[in-house]
C-alpha cells in the first residue's frame, strides 16, 4: 500500500496539574450526546449496493452494510468480518470458499443467514445496473450456500477475489427486504454493518447511529454520526467557516486546501498520499467523432496537464501520465513516454491522418454542482480549441444523470474520478479498461483482457509488473483515455475529535467509526 504522511496541525495547552489535564480530556455528557457532523461534497447515487459504483455510495455502503471480508486502514490483505474465515480451495484459484459468523443479525433482527450471501452477490450480477459494481465479477460461474459455508466458484483464475468481496460490492442485504429483479426504493437501508441509518435525506443528510447488534472484525462501533452533504465545495467551506462541521473531507477548495495554516490552534489535518486519480475518458463506439485511435492521439499530444495542476488545483494534485498510479505494482509512465510535452504539430498531422474536418465538433460533459471541475473543464476546452483542431460543447450534468447519460455513450469526452476499491492495481485495469469496464465507453481489447487474465493468475502480485506495464503501453498506444491527476487525500477535523486520521485511506471505506470526541 502506498505511504501514508500524517501531519497533525494542533496546539494543546501545556497543563502543570494532572488532575486538572485529565478532567480537560474527559468529554461533557452534553457533547456525547451530539453526533459527530461530517461534511462531504460527495453524493450517494443509491442506497441499494446493487445500483451503485461511486465514492459517495460506497463510503455509506462501509458503514451500514457488511461484507464477508474488510480492510483494517493501511492494510493490503483483507480479514474476516461478516465470515468467520474464508480461503481459495486448492491451488487453482477458481474456488474460493468462506464460512460465515453465526451470530449476525440484520438491523432488522432476522438473523443472517448464507442464503443470503448467495442472494445478495447474485442479485447484485443479475441486476446489472449500468452504474452497477457486477463489472468486477466478469469470472464468478455461481454461488453455492450449504449451511454456513458459502462456496464461490470462478471460470478462471482470480488472485484478487477475496479482495473485490471486501469492498461495497460483496455488501450482504436482507433477502427479504430487497427485491430480487430490480433495486430497492425509498431512503431506508437494512444491512448489519457498525451503523443504523435512523434516517436519510438524499442530497442533505445521513443520520447514522451504532450499530448494537454489530459483530464482527471491529471491537467497537463508534458513535452517532450526522453526514451533511453539500452539492459544492464552496458550501462545504462556507459550513465549515459557520463551525457547523466537525469533520470534512472530500473535498474542500483546493485553494483552501493549499493554504492550511500548521499554526492554526483550531485544526487538525491529515494528508495523505492518495491513489485518487481522474481521467479524461472517450466515447470510442463507432460512429463517435473519436472513434479513430488517432483522433485520440491527437488529444494526448494536446493535453497540459500543468495548467490543471498549478493553476486549477494549487498544487494538491500531482500530474498522471500511467492507467496505475504511483505508489501501485506496476506503475509506469506510458503517456509521457509516448507524449511527453504537448506538440501541436503532431496533433494536426495524427488529425489530417485521420482524415477529419477541423474543427471536428465534439461534447465534452462533467459532472455538475462542482466549481473546480468547471474551471478544469473550461482549461480542457482552452486547449482542445487553441490550435483549431476541434470546437468543444460543454455540458455540465448532475451526477447520477451524469452516470446514466455517460454509459449509455451520449457524450464524446467526458472526465471520471476514480478511487481504488482494494490496494492491488487490478482496481485500475479491469474496471476501467476491461471488458464490459464501468466507464462504459465502448472501448475493449483482447490484448489488454489477455494482459488482465494473466495478472490474476498470481497469488504473488508482485509477479504481476511486468504485465501491467505492458497492459499500460497498450492503453498508452490505443489512448481510451488520458489521465490527468493523482491527488492526496485531506480529512480536516476540529481538535476535540479525534480518530479522524483513520477515516480513509484513499479506498472506498470511510471509517466513521473511528471518529470519537475528546
């Protein structure tokens, strides 16, 4: 996993009586009493983990539904949770098998059964939504529930299964409670993770409380947890300014981001080296203006990426030139090696090769609500359109319409985030550039899906380098994307909560669990 750099920016008072030092650290019975408020810009496109593959939804995911297995923060192997213990049978790596707890129960009361692990990973294939998670699952033959034990049966060799059953994706419902063709209505959730959703308002708010009935791989639950949501980072702030907010992350303004002051006694900031990254993704279906590989071409020899990192983010993202980022097996640097620094000259001549009028027309869409990715877009578009070589239209769309409108290729250009699921760098190949990928871009290759095939073959990931930087020169030569950016990972909270360092560690889990007043 890659390094974490923690700075704590907090000044405490220096008391001489310990007796007067321990009766400051104990919290009021009034403060326990209120929930922690956490704000975020993020957005939860579903409450149902079959109908969701975003950020948002699976950090609520983490806290209110239960998986097999889990991530303790900063770890690579995944442990048991809702299971009792898991394993590949055999050597094959094409039969993984768990064992569930026997004393889970649902938020409801019923207890869990395997039945409904079965019910829950199959429900969540046989839906397949278009922003669903069943993309990560492209090698599971069948479920088999027998008792207790469930079995996993895959058509070819999987060494990161166990992993991809630890994130949003192997969430366990109750079979009872959610539908099996169709996902779940309305803004309650059922799940028997550390939190209760008491109650929930899309867009706003999401009240959690512990989870008494909890068991588990944590020891304890935590505390009540108010999660506010804001459609902008500049609402974010302003609530932040009101002392509104306990805890924020994801995200702040990057120019408020840049400028934290280490001598401000009121704060305390993690930061992190993240494995966020965005890309700028293309339409390739035939009859799409970019279609032609070398149209695309013509893009990554455009792209500045310097602009976007200086000018647009303050210096709180760090240009990407690879498909993996830095501080991931395999890590390389294709799109720098191939187009190292923009060449206008080579962009028009790739253009003339392709045989396209200039300017070609095209639709360039990003997700809306976000003044950041509005300034960025609009440096996109700056330079697509200063050699003439294209005329750009820009769409600004809310985010689940957003979604729906990108998977079903009614944009040419459009620019993704994407956070790993699971610390392996097949959570960057698969899903984005696999067959049937969650970008839903029309790209596919059989080299690349041969090059995916060959990584999972071992259980040693580190044998696994060589093949990702061939996928990633692949990648680099068929341009299905560009990357822009790897960024680091801010979680700012007040000095009266602590645990906020734990809260995420660049993946999908969003442990509020561990935040606690002190």
């Amino acid at each position: 996993m890659r390094s974490i750099r923690l700075r704590i920016l907090a000044i405490l008072a220096v008391l001489a009586i310990a007796g007067v030092v321990a009766w400051q650290l104990l919290p009021s019975d009034e403060a326990n009493k209120d929930p922690i408020a956490v704000g975020t810009t993020d957005v939860v496109t579903s409450l149902d983990p079959a109908g969701a593959y975003d950020a948002g939804s699976w950090a609520m995911y983490s806290n209110i539904y239960q998986s097999l297995l889990t991530f303790k923060s900063g770890a690579t192997v995944p442990e048991p949770d809702a299971a009792e213990s898991c394993g590949f049978i055999g050597q094959k790596l094409q039969t993984y098998q768990c064992k569930l707890r026997d004393d889970l129960t649902f938020s409801s009361g019923r207890k869990i059964t395997a039945e409904d692990v079965k019910y829950s990973i199959e429900r969540m294939i046989s839906i397949k939504t278009d922003v669903g998670p069943w993309v990560l699952f492209p090698s599971l033959k069948n479920v088999v529930a027998d008792g207790r034990t469930i079995t996993f049966n895959l058509s070819a060799r999987d060494a990161t299964f166990p992993q991809k059953l630890a994130t949003g994706a192997g969430s366990i419902v109750d079979r009872e409670s959610y539908p099996p063709n169709k996902l779940r209505a309305g803004n309650t959730a059922e799940g028997s993770g550390p939190y209760v959703l008491k109650s929930y308002r899309p867009g706003e708010m999401a009240e959690l409380i512990p989870n008494t009935r909890y068991q588990g791989a944590l020891s304890r639950t935590g505390v009540p947890v108010t999660v506010h949501y804001y459609e902008k980072s500049s609402e974010l702030q302003a609530a932040w300014k009101a002392k509104q907010l306990d805890v924020t992350h994801r995200e702040l303004p990057p120019a408020t981001l840049a400028e934290l002051n280490p001598g401000d006694p009121d704060l305390r900031v993690t930061e992190a080296e993240s494995a966020e990254i965005r890309n700028l993704v293309f339409n390739v279906r035939p009859g799409s203006p970019l279609a032609d590989k070398k149209v695309r071409q013509a893009i990554a020899w455009t792209i500045d990426r310097g602009p976007l990192v200086t000018d647009i983010y303050k210096s709180t993202v760090e240009p990407l030139y690879s498909l993996i980022p830095q501080g991931y097996i395999g890590h390389s640097t294709p799109f720098f090696d191939a187009y190292p620094t923009p060449d206008s000259a080579r962009a028009k001549k790739l253009m003339q090769e392709a045989g396209v009028q200039t300017p070609l027309p095209i639709t360039f869409a990003y997700r809306g609500g976000n003044e950041t990715y509005a300034k960025e877009t609009a440096e996109l578009r700056r330079q697509l359109e200063a050699d003439g070589l294209f005329k750009v239209t820009v769409k600004s769309v809310e985010w689940t319409k957003f979604q729906k409108e990108y998977a079903a290729g009614k944009y040419d250009a459009y620019t993704i985030g994407w956070l790993p699921d699971y610390p392996d760098p097949d959570t960057f190949s698969q899903p984005l550039v696999g067959r049937n990928n969650s970008l839903h871009n029309g790209y596919s290759s059989k080299k690349v899906d041969s090059l995916i095939s060959s990584t999972l073959q071992y259980g040693d990931r580190g044998r696994t380098s060589a093949d990702f930087k061939e996928l990633q020169a692949q990648v680099g030569e068929d341009v299905p994307l560009v990357p822009l950016w790897q960024k680091k990972d801010y979680v700012v909270s007040t000095t009266d909560v602590s645990g906020s360092q734990y809260l995420s560690d660049g993946t999908g889990l969003w442990r509020l669990w561990e935040l606690k007043r002190i």
